[in-house]
C-alpha cells in the first residue's frame, strides 16, 4: 500500500467512526466571545441576543482588551471602525463555530451558499460544460442572482485578487482555517467599497491574532461509494518580542476523486421538451408538449444514419451501427422528431451516461503573516499567500450529428453492401463516438496575493480614531486545457476515406500528399475505430492567461465632534486600482477546432476612487448614516455613486431601518476586451420544433457603458425583552440595474430571430465543417434594465434546556432564514420582458429557506439542517396550457406541462469532544449531507437531466474527521 493510499484510508476511516452549532447575526460587528461561553450577536448593531454556548477549545487570541487597543476594528457593510452604530444595512454572519460544525463540505463556499441571500453562484458543480471560458472549478458566490461579477468579496475588508479575467474571485483561494467570521452584506455597497459592490459583499475576518496550533483532518465519501475527498490543514501563531510581534501561519490541502459517468438512477427519466404533433394554428394546442421515456435518436454510440441522398430520398435514414459495426433498424417509438425520440429504442444513446458527475480536484493553499507593534499607533503587517489548484472534469462524448460521407466510401461499402447503396449519393450521419476518449477539461491555477500595510488607533480631536493603508499586489496564472478535441480539418481529410491502388482504404487526401499524417476514420460501428485515427483526429488545444491586479488604499476613521445627541462619526480615504490581462495560444489552437479555439485575452484599466462616510445621531434612538464615493475610471470616466439610511428605535424592541443606494460598476476586462469563448449547447428551432447543436462564441465589446443601480431597503429588527433569546428582521429589498451589462444566449437570439429581428438573424449561421448544426456569435451590451424585489426573513432563538427540564444542561438554538424573489426581470429593450423569478433554469426560485436546530452541551453538539428551494417553473417563458393555447408566439410558447417540483434537503451535524487532558483539544466530528437521500431537481432536458445549481447531485454524503488544538 502507498503512502498516499494509507493516508487515504486512515481519513475514511473517520467517516465511519465520527457535528454543530448553527446561528446567524443579522449585523455582527463584534469579536468572537471566549470558547465556552455565551457569545452574544448584536442585532443591527443593537441590542445583543443570545447564541449557543459552543463546546470550549483552548484555542487563544488576544484578549478583547489587548486586542481593541492595537487592532483596527473591521466593521461590515462600513469603513467606521465603531462597534456601536446601529447600521441601516443589513449584514448576516456565520461564525467559526457555525462554520466547522456546519460545513457540507470541506470547501467554505459550499456553506456560504447555503445562505438563502446567494443564488445562481459559480461552483465545480455547475460548471461541466464551462469549456472555453476558463470558469470550470471556480467557487464564485453570486447574491440575489444578479452575477458573480457584481457581489464584491473581501478579505478583512480589503478586495481579493481575482481567480478568472471576469474578475470573479474563487473562495478556494482564501486561507479558510483562519476565518473567525463571514459577513454577508445585502443592499448596494459601491460608496462604501467601490466598483462590483452593487448587489453587496461578502466579507471573510480573519482571526489575525491567533495563538496556538490546530490541525484538522477529514475524509468523505457517498453512498454509492464514489467521490472520495481528503482534507488536511494546519494552522498556527505566536508572538514575540514581548507580545508586540506576531506571525500567522497557515496550510490546506484538499483532494477530490472525480466521477466520470453517471449512474444514478435519476439520470434516466427520460423527460424531454418536443414540438407538439397536434399542433395546428388556432386548435388551441400547445406548441409544445413535455414527454417522458425519451432519449435522443441523432447521435448513437455507434452512429446512425439521419438521412440519405441519391435514390430514394432517406431510405436509409434509422440504420445504425453497433458492436463490429453491425447494422441495425432504428425504432422511433410513439412521437420522433428529428433529434428525440418516445419509446422505442431512446435508451440507445449513452450521451447523459457518459458525462461527469463530479470533477477530479486538488487544492493547496498556504498563507502567511507577519505583524509587528512599532509604535502605540502603529502596526505594520505583511501577508503573502499562494493557491494552486486543478480540476479535471468529463465534459461527455464526443457529439457530431451532421457528418457527410460519400456513398463510395468503403467503410459504408463494406457496412451496407454495394446493393443497398445503388444510386446513393452521401449519408448523413450522427454520432457520440464511443470508440473516442471522452472530452477533458483540465484546468490548472495558480493565484498569489501580497500584502504590505499598516493600522493603529490613536487620538483626534480628542476621541480615538483609527487609520490603515495598505498597498497589494495578486496575480492569477491559468492553464486552460480541453483534451480529445476534434480537429475539423481533419475530421473532414479522415472521413474522406477511398481505397488506393493496393485495395487498401486510405485519405483521399494522402492520394496526393502521401506524408501528410492522415489516417481514415470508421464511424460505422463500436470497436472499429483504428488508434491511428483517433490520434489523428484529437488534440489537446490550451490558453495561459495571465490576470494582475494592484490595490492601494487608506482609511481614517474619527469623532470630529459630538452633538447634543451623541458623537458624530466620519470615514474617509481612497483607493487606486489596476487590473491587467495578458495571455498566450499558440497559432495552431486558435481556430478550427470543435470547441476551444482559445485566444488570448489583452487589456488594461485603472480607477481612482475617494470617499466620505458619516453616521450622524439626530436623537434618542434616531440615527442617519451616509456616503458617497467620487471615481474615475480609466475606461468610462467620472461617475459618483451614493449611499444614505437610517435607524429608529423607539424602543429597545424594535429598531427600524431604511437604506437607498446608487451604484456603479465598469464593465470589467473580460466584457470589454474578450478576444472570443465558445460554449457548445442545444437550441429549440421555433419554426420546425428541431433541437440544434450549436457552438456559441462570445466575445468582447470595448463600447460598453457603466451600469447604474439604485436599491432600496427597508426593514425591522425585533428582540422581544419579554422572550430572552428571541431574535427576528424582516427586510424588503429592490434593486433596479439601468444600462445593465448582459447578453443574449443562443436560444434568445434564435427566437428574435424567429421574431422578425434581422439584427439576431445576422449572428446566426450554419456550421460549415458538419461538426454541430448551427454557429452563434454573441457579445455583451447594455440592456435597458434588470431588477429585482423581494423580502428576507431571519429569525432565531437560544435559550437555556433547563427553562424545560429543570436538571437539564446545555443550550438550544432554532435558527431559521428565507428568501422570497417577487421579482427578477432582465428587460433588453427589445420588448421581450420575462420576469424569472421562480424559473428554475433561468431565474431565481421563487423561495430559498434554510432552518437549523443545535443541541450544545459542554462535551457535544448536534445540528439538523434543512434546506431547499420552492417548486416553480422549467422556463418562465412558456405558457403553461393544454386545450385552450393562444396563437403561437416565439417569445412565449405554449406548453402542456412547465412546473418542476423543488427540493429539500436534510443534514446532520455531530461533533464530540474527547477527554484529553494537559496536551490540548480533541474533537471528533462527522456531517452527513442530505440524509434522505433527496434526488435532485428533474429537468427535460439531454445529457444531465438534472438542475446543478440548487441540487444535490451525489445522493446521501458522509464527511468525517478529527480536529486538534494545542
């Protein structure tokens, strides 16, 4: 046995032989409180609520004391470094308890993402088919939906360098084993922090002065027995030179067996969308019709002929191919189209089998930080970190559904026979090529971050105030990579076959020009495939892509003066930023390849930014706070964004808030410069109900506008005095995005088309090499708006088991919180308006809920979980009918069946406490994550017929491990 397996092994063996606290602050803006007491979370920065007592570790920071007089204060959702302001902006938290004992996963974001604020984010799960953009294994989080690329995430308050040209940030790369606390902000935060902020930010706290050593070890698997992960990290700090220098240290690393084919049950229901037979103008028909027990019948394994030319028209059209190349009667079951079947033989192709599950991954990060005490009012610190990171995915089989063959090739020949070819001319013939290796993604990153700063608190005006500054400088480095791609030049040279002058059967191509490498290629048949063509045919295309970013900031927070009502508190500073990208693809993967055709991406911007900040009491209990920010950009010039609220307590029970904000964000170098992704998809053709294979390629346009943004939030917070522990808000939010940066995707543009738009029309093109149906070209623009609505709730309560059973220890927490989309409309101005919310595939689900109950006692927790999303619509574009459908429209379809059921799902969380005595801590722990074995989300669509964005795909999942303090 290697020593990587014993490893292994011994992980595991913790899930078999191996818990939680769960609360959430709507505003947490003070210090964790000391192991093995009640902490205490101030709601809206206002009256304290109490939190489970967590199992006590000997884990050491500063004290509170020492800390406060040396530490800058990291306030959420601000940049006035006073604890005591009641903030009109609402801030949820997760605490480290939450976090160690909650997580799903060994990955922070899969936690985070929980929070039903956050919809739609980036994740290794999501991102399959992510084959040219260079996003696949990413962990981006998205709030309210409204992009990756608009919700802002910060490391003790500063921005973190990019993980993707887009800009997007992948929590992968932080150093989790220090964070003390995640801040979630809600609500336009661009005058507090500057560009990206428009749908708010995330805020990861750092624990800068830990004291000690921790190690933590964990291993999970599921049911089936596949996805196997592996963790380890270490974390440690001490001080010296009287306590006036520390220095933090930090490694992870994490390993993820890939799943590549699916087996589960599920991916088998056969659900898929056709164009209705039945369907006549005015019959009040749907145009559509949802069928189950279908599969597609185009592209089979071994390949099928979909149509014949010369002769009778398409009389070969059904025959495939099987083991050896041995021909078969296709049978089109009940209903067919051109691409699916009902019935019949559907359950031949092997295009949602053999697709990945779950990407192969290795993550390392280490993390450092150095941090000394030169003065009373200074601390001078330096960080440095460094994330590598792979991700290995099967993005499914090879997929060609057009390919030409002569009716003289001898492949053919010899399948059919010289008499069952008399007179014909070519065969069209689609495939999934089995014989080939499947398609790989194999992405490789590297991101650094290097920080120099200084912070202190001293005496203005005589009331302390606080400064920091700081400059930093990250860079990302990627090696995009897509294996067993087709070449179509070749492809077309190796289907070209002909038999020379020996009888042997050769290119066409090679008559001519014997050294030119070509191979023929069979595609008649499973097993019959030579290496040689296969080698022949596939290649490897690849990117580097290059991304740095350099940040400097500074910050003064003061108490000028005070009025009869209180001290009046102002923040100012500024901030300079530059971001880059560079990259390299070598000439011969460019172009002319089935997916990939990578090119690199160049460009440049800068912004210069200053702010002032104020909280300003008006009277007992009534408190204004504003901003606003002055930045210009080096790409789109002077904008100002703006921010003002309040809060009113009438009485300690209570306290009102209100928030109005106007952003800004720049497009990014991605939007503006992106020299050209592809993505291939499936498109529905309007005019013949025919489902397209299509390549979709993106690319940049550098006269992008800034969008605008105003959100308006208002809301409540409740803590009842006669019901201790009890905790409640409520807030309404709505954020409307004028000259919003979007973009059309393929089945938009093919459907204005269908409309009569002649601009769409023009981006749309048949694929000249056979290799998909269909070509679409895409760039982002200002659309006329998008917007958003809807309410939060958050509501929790602690109290001690003995106010129930008199002897009883311990505490008990019930935390719950919910999202409710109203509204979700993205509005291009061409008068096609769909509002998504609740539209599964392309929206926001109408409810996403999370509750949690936690047992805490002095030696163990435990936690359940449940979770999920709301039932709701396939696509909110169509209309749901079935005998009395309107006239068809291509915008709005008629359907018979367009609901999708939602999900819920069901976690354990135990955590035990060992009796180990004048060495440290011990801990066991063991999560199990959807404990009923939930299926996903059903979807009528091909290849995964499963939504990966709001389910679990694994089934039950069991993680295990050991945590160790000294």
């Amino acid at each position: 046995m290697s020593a990587s397996q014993a490893v292994r092994k011994t992980l595991l063996a913790f899930t078999i032989l191996s818990g939680g606290g769960s609360s959430a602050a709507w505003a947490q803006t003070t210090p964790d409180a000391p192991q093995g007491q009640v902490s205490h979370v101030k709601s809206a920065k206002g009256t304290p609520t109490q939190r489970s007592p967590q199992i006590k570790a000997p884990s050491r920071s500063r004290s509170d004391n020492e800390a406060s007089g040396r530490e800058v204060l990291t306030v959420t959702g601000t940049h006035i470094a006073n604890s005591r302001i009641k903030s009109p902006t609402p801030v949820s938290s997760l605490s480290a308890q939450e976090i160690r004992n909650q997580s799903p996963t060994n990955n922070l974001a899969d936690l985070v993402n929980q929070l039903p604020q956050f919809a739609g984010s980036v994740t290794p799960q999501n991102s399959t088919l992510a084959l040219s953009s260079g996003l696949a294994g990413i962990n981006a989080l998205n709030l309210r939906n409204l992009g990756p690329v608009r919700s802002l995430v910060l490391l003790d308050g500063r921005r973190v360098p990019a993980s993707a040209i887009t800009g997007i940030v992948d929590i992968n790369t932080l150093p989790q084993q220090l964070v003390k606390r995640v801040d979630v902000v809600t609500g336009g935060a661009s005058a507090q922090y500057g560009s990206d902020a428009v749908a708010g930010v995330t805020n990861f706290i750092l624990d800068k002065t830990y004291t000690g050593l921790k190690v933590d070890a964990d291993s999970g698997i599921s049911n089936h027995g596949d996805g196997q992960n592996e963790h380890a990290a270490i974390a440690g700090g001490f001080g010296f030179a009287g306590g006036k220098g520390h220095v933090l240290l930090s490694g992870d690393y994490a390993h993820q067996d890939g799943i590549f084919s699916i087996d589960r049950g599920w991916n088998r229901n056969g659900d898929r969308i056709v164009a209705n037979p039945a369907y006549a103008a005015g019959n009040g028909q749907p145009y559509y019709i949802r069928v189950g027990d279908a599969g597609t019948n185009n592209a089979l394994p071994g390949g099928i002929i979909n149509a014949s030319t010369g002769g009778v028209t398409n009389a070969l059209r059904g025959l495939y191919f099987g083991q050896g190349g041995n021909v078969n009667r296709y049978n089109y079951g009940t209903l067919s189209t051109s691409s699916v079947s009902v019935g019949g033989d559907q359950a031949l192709a092997n295009n949602n089998v053999n697709l990945g599950l779950q990407p192969e991954s290795d993550r390392k990060n280490l993390y450092g930080r150095l941090s000394y005490d030169v003065a009373p009012w200074m601390t001078l610190y330096g960080e440095g970190s460094y994330n590598q990171s792979e991700y290995i995915y099967n993005a499914g089989p090879q997929y060609l559904s057009s390919i030409a063959i002569k009716g003289t090739n001898p492949y053919l020949v010899d399948a059919l026979g010289a008499a069952a070819l008399k007179n014909v001319t070519g065969v069209t013939v689609g495939t999934t090529a089995l014989d080939m290796p499947y398609r790989q993604i194999d992405n490789y990153r590297t991101v650094q971050r290097y920080t120099f700063g200084g912070e202190g608190n001293f005496t203005m005006f005589g009331r302390r105030a606080s400064w920091t500054a700081y400059a930093q400088y990250g860079v990302m480095h990627s090696h995009e990579q897509i294996n067993n791609v087709m070449n179509t030049a070749k492809i077309a040279n190796a289907t070209d076959a002909v038999r020379n002058s020996a009888g042997q059967i050769v290119c066409r191509s090679s008559l001519t020009d014997p050294g030119n490498g070509c191979a023929p290629i069979d595609w008649l048949g499973t097993g019959v495939m030579s290496q040689a063509a296969i080698g022949y045919v596939l290649g490897n295309p690849w990117r580097e892509q290059r991304f740095q970013e350099i940040v400097s900031g500074v910050n003064l927070s003061t108490t000028p003066f005070a009025t009869w009502a209180g001290d009046v508190n102002v923040a100012v500073g500024g901030e300079y930023r530059d971001e880059r990208a560079s990259g390299y693809v070598p000439t011969e993967y460019q172009k002319g390849w089935s997916v990939g055709n990578y090119l690199p991406t160049f460009g440049n911007y800068n912004v210069k930014e200053a702010y002032l900040e104020t909280a300003v009491p008006l009277a007992r209990g009534l408190a204004f706070n504003g901003a606003v920010r002055a930045t210009d950009y080096s790409t789109s010039g002077y904008v100002t964004t703006w921010k003002i609220g309040g809060t009113w307590q009438p009485v300690r029970d209570i306290l009102f808030r209100a928030t109005q904000s106007h952003d800004i964000r720049a497009p990014n170098i991605n939007e503006l410069y992106n020299a050209g992704t592809s993505q291939t998809t499936t498109v529905l053709d309007p005019a013949t109900g025919k489902t397209n294979t299509v390549l979709s390629t993106t690319t940049g346009n550098p006269n992008l506008k800034p969008e605008t943004a105003n959100t308006t939030v208002v809301g409540a917070v409740i803590t009842p005095r006669y019901v201790p522990g009890l905790a409640l808000s409520i807030d309404w939010f709505h954020t409307k995005i004028k000259h919003a940066i979007q973009q059309f995707y393929p089945q938009s543009i093919v459907d204005e088309c269908y409309q009569g738009y002649t601009t769409f029309c023009s981006a749309i093109r048949p694929d000249p090499s056979g290799t998909r149906d269909l070509l679409i070209s895409a760039s982002p623009f200002n659309f006329a708006k998008l917007e958003t609505s809807g309410i939060d709730i958050d509501a929790s309560y602690t109290f001690p088991l003995r106010r129930i059973l008199r002897d009883a220890g311990g505490a008990f927490t019930i935390h719950g919180q919910a999202s409710n989309y109203l509204k979700y409309v993205s509005d291009s101005g061409m008068g096609y308006v769909v509002d998504t919310a609740g539209d599964i595939t392309n929206g926001p689900p109408k409810w996403i809920y999370r509750f949690s109950a936690t047992y805490s006692a002095e030696s163990y927790s435990i936690t359940a979980v449940a979770r999920g999303i709301s039932a709701g619509n396939y696509s909110n574009s169509y209309v749901q009918c079935t005998t009395t459908c309107g006239a068809y429209n291509a915008n709005y379809p008629s359907i018979n069946n367009n609901r999708v059921p939602g999900n819920f799902y069901f976690d354990m969380n135990f955590t035990y406490k060992l009796p180990v005595r004048n060495v440290g801590a011990m801990q066991l722990f063991l999560n199990v994550t959807n404990l009923g074995n939930a299926p996903p989300i059903l979807l009528p669509t091909s290849g995964l017929e499963a939504d990966s964005t709001y389910s679990n795909l694994l089934g039950r999942t069991y993680r295990g491990g050991v945590r160790m303090e000294f």
